[in-house]
C-alpha cells in the first residue's frame, strides 16, 4: 500500500507540473538577480583583498573592515528591512533600496580613500538589508506554498549561492583588470535591474495603511541600535582586543539596548517581531544551521584567498580558475534544487550538505605551501560545491515553511540576518585568532610563505569547527510528544518541537 501511494503521488505531482506565465518568470529573474548580486558582491571584493591592500597599504585587520562594513550594514538592519517590506510595500523598498546599492557601487569604484571605501561598502551593506528580505517576500507572497514555492525559493537561493560561488571566479577576472571593477561591474546590472522591476514587480499593499496594523517605532529603533552595536563590537574586537574596555561596553550596551527591544516587544500591540515565530517549524534550527553554512564558509573564503594569493603566489585569475568547479557545481543545481528538496526533504539535504562542506574543510587541513591542486585543493573545492548547492536552497525553504504570508518579511529577515551576523562572529574571531598568531602581515609583504601558512591554520581549524556545530545542531533529532514530556521539552501545541 505504501509503495503504490508514492507512486501514484509522484505520477499526481509529474501531471501537476508548475507551469509559470512569462511575467512570473521574469519577476523570479530579477529578485533572483539582486540575490545573485548582494552575494557576488562580498565574494568579488573577498578575491580583490589582496591587491586593494597592496595598492592602499592595508594590514590584514583593515582589509577586514572591507569585507566588515558590508555585514555590518547588512546585518544590523535585516530584520527591519524585512519588517519594513511588509509594512511599507515589497515593491516599493526593493526599487529603492537598489537604487542606492547602485550609486554605492559606483562611488566606491571611483575613490580612493580607504575610509570612503570602507564607507560605501557599509551603505551597500545598508542597501541589501532591504532588498535581499524584500526580495524573498515578493517570491513567497507571489508563488502559492507547496511545490510551486519550494520550485521558486530553490531557484532563488541558487542564485544566492551561484552569486557568492562564482563571483570567485568573476572577482579574479575583473581584479585581473583592476580591483576597481569589483565595485563597478555591480552597476549596470543594478540598473537594468531596477528598470525591469518597475515593470514586472507587481504593486503590493502595504500592511502599514491598514489603521489595525500599527507601528512598532520604538521597536524598530532599538532593535536597529542594538544590532548595529553588536555587530560593530563583533567586527571591532579583533583591532581592540576581545577583552579590552571598548569591546565588553560595546557588548554590555548593545545587550541592555536589545533587552529593552525585547521588552517593548513583549508589551505593544503590534510589535515589529513575533518571537513566537521562532517555535514554529524548523525556523529557529534552520536559522542556527544558517550561522554555522555562511560564518564557516565567508572565513573561509578570507583564508584561502590570502593563502592562494599570498602564500603560493597565485595571480587572481589563477585563483580564480582554481574555483571555478565550486561556482559551477552551485550554479547547475539551480533547474533541480525543488526536485531533491521534494524527493529527498530538505532536513536531510541540509544535513547532507553540511557534511560536504565539514568534509571539505577538514580535508583542506591537509595543504602546504606546494600543495598539488588535483589531490590536494581540488577535493575540498568540489565538497564545498555540493554542500552549498544542497544546503543553502534547502535552509532558506526550511527557514519560511508554514509561515503566514503578513510575516514573510520577517522570517526572511530572521534567516538573512542569522546568515550575516554569523558570518560577522566567525570572520572577526577568525581575524583576531589570525592576527593573534604571531603578527600579521601586511598585505603584499615579504613573509616566509611556511609562516604565514601557520599563522592562518587556527582560521582553518576554526571553520571546521563551526561547520561540524552546525551539523549536530541541525542533525538534533524531533521527539515525540511523550519523549518531549518526559525530558521537558516544551511544545508549540501541535507536536512539532521548539527547536
């Protein structure tokens, strides 16, 4: 009986094929596109480091800020960026908020000054807090919950994670010209972009007009303070010093300022977040899961850029070449993400990813300074193409399911900033451990090659570690609901467990 019911399912759901008009086809292809775009931004910029820091003379812990800036602008105004959406129009913030990533991706090809750069990647950051949980929103409020939104939302984060694997690949070819163009290749993009939005993106009512649907302003304003403060003292601290003066007040004062976000919370009537929503479905585990994909795989990145670059001596497009089967292996994925989401389950896909990519990691443990690609780098590069294409769709499906279409800004928002402050956590430990071992070095500097390799192991060891956290957390088993009784486990009221 079991074996004939699956079957006739299948068959029921090859009959039901989802079949869009041109017009949804066309607005997946540009939120998917900006998705694409924030992603490839980060990891374009992360493959230009090194020739930045040796144009403007810049240490290890100020090309961090280069990268920093960006999470921080992106992080601590996610979740208001995805309220802000449902309130104020989907449409409405995605245009504008893109509008300014353009102009910041222009200016920031055109200086100089190390601060302005550093500046106009913080307002990019700013830009894509707002486009990135429009963007989801505007996907999950448009295609039905099912097969048809799994098919689109997998299709989306493909492109999320295609952007952030193969702008490897892109960043070598356009710092091969210039590191320059890591910033100014964004802009026409963006533009087209916005110009086929306004005709593709349809109008939205916003939540906010409704007169029952209020407005949360103190809420938005500390939670906006507070996850600014975090996560400025997080990508700070390496330069302070983790236990310096600086970084335990500006941990002390961005909790009490979250404390009070969380009163307020508790106490409106409509407040900006829901903390409820945590209890439903896999939203908290699949936003924990998020921390641990993003913060291990960003640092990453940052290693193995200075270490193909600055300890073998590789040319950005060399390095670039290297990994171009982990952007490729991502960006096949895309046409059947929904089908093994579907065939397989997301909760086992993401376990299967996460293992790849803990793989990959650890077998990258291995390299010295004449590693052989083949039987040395090229395993780990391949692990951590099929981690990501299994994992990232799949946490991002697992993350909104079930979620009512009025909160799916916020659950947007919730995922995006799990994604952005894990990486600002674990690249600024990183940083601090790197820089911690021993003194590091300015980019483009004469350093024994062996040394330096030491001296960015600890960040290798470090996003293993992270990875395999992740594993376990989402790997945590659900109980029944007289196992939850027994060990006290507390329950939403529906068996699903709070985890």
């Amino acid at each position: 009986m079991t074996s004939t019911s699956t079957l006739e399912r299948s068959a029921g759901d090859r009959l039901s094929a989802v079949r869009w008009s041109r017009a949804q086809w066309m607005l997946l292809l540009v939120v998917s596109t900006v998705l694409a775009l924030d992603a490839l931004d980060v990891s374009m910029v992360g493959v230009a480091l090194p020739s930045i820091g040796t144009e403007l003379h810049l240490g290890t812990e100020a090309l961090q800020w280069i990268v920093s800036a960006y999470v921080l602008g992106y992080g601590s105004l996610l979740l208001l960026g995805g309220r802000m959406a449902d309130l104020l129009g989907r449409r409405r913030i995605f245009l504008i908020a893109l509008s300014v990533f353009a102009a910041a991706s222009l200016l920031g090809g055109l200086v100089d000054d190390p601060a302005l750069l550093i500046a106009t990647r913080f307002v990019k950051g700013l830009a894509a807090a707002f486009t990135a949980p429009a963007g989801f929103s505007i996907i999950t409020t448009n295609f039905a919950e099912g097969r048809e939104r799994n098919r689109a939302l997998s299709i989306f984060t493909t492109f999320g994670a295609s952007g952030f694997s193969l702008g490897l690949v892109v960043g070598g070819l356009m710092t091969a010209l210039s590191w320059r163009w890591t910033f100014l290749v964004s802009v026409p993009v963006a533009v087209a972009v916005v110009i086929l939005g306004l005709k593709y993106i349809p109008r939205d009512s916003a939540a906010g007009r409704d007169q029952d649907s209020g407005h949360d302003v103190w809420g938005a304003v500390t939670l906006a303070a507070g996850m600014l403060g975090l996560v400025y003292t997080l990508v700070s601290a390496p330069g302070n010093g983790w236990g310096s003066v600086a970084t335990i007040a500006g941990f002390v004062a961005s909790a009490l300022v979250l404390a009070a976000f969380a009163v307020i919370e508790n106490r409106v009537k409509h407040p900006l977040i829901r903390f409820s929503i945590l209890k439903e479905g896999w939203v908290a585990r699949a936003n924990l899961s998020a921390v641990g994909l993003f913060g291990s795989y960003l640092s990453f990145q940052f290693i193995l850029t200075l270490y193909l670059q600055s300890v073998l001596g590789w040319s950005p497009l060399g390095m670039a070449l290297a990994l171009l089967p982990t952007g490729l292996l991502v960006a096949s994925s895309a046409p059947f993400a929904d089908r093994f989401i579907e065939r397989f389950g997301a909760p086992r896909l993401i376990l299967t990813g996460l293992a790849s990519l803990t793989l990959g990691y650890v077998l990258f443990l291995r390299v010295g300074t004449s590693p052989d690609y083949v039987t040395d780098i090229l395993p780990s590069v391949l692990l951590l193409g099929v981690g990501f294409a299994l994992a990232f769709p799949s946490i991002n499906v697992q993350a909104t399911a079930g979620i009512r279409n009025a909160e799916q800004g916020l659950a947007a928002g919730l995922i995006q900033t799990s994604t952005q402050v894990g990486a600002a956590l674990v690249l600024a430990i990183t940083t601090a451990m790197v820089s911690g071992h021993g003194n590091a070095p300015d980019a483009g500097a004469a350093v024994d090659a062996a040394a330096m390799l030491e001296q960015y192991r600890p960040g290798l060891v470090l996003s293993a570690a992270v990875a395999v956290a992740a594993l376990l957390i989402a790997a945590t088993p659900k109980f029944s609901p007289g196992t939850r009784r027994r060990l006290g486990v507390a329950s939403d009221g529906r068996g699903s467990p709070l985890t």
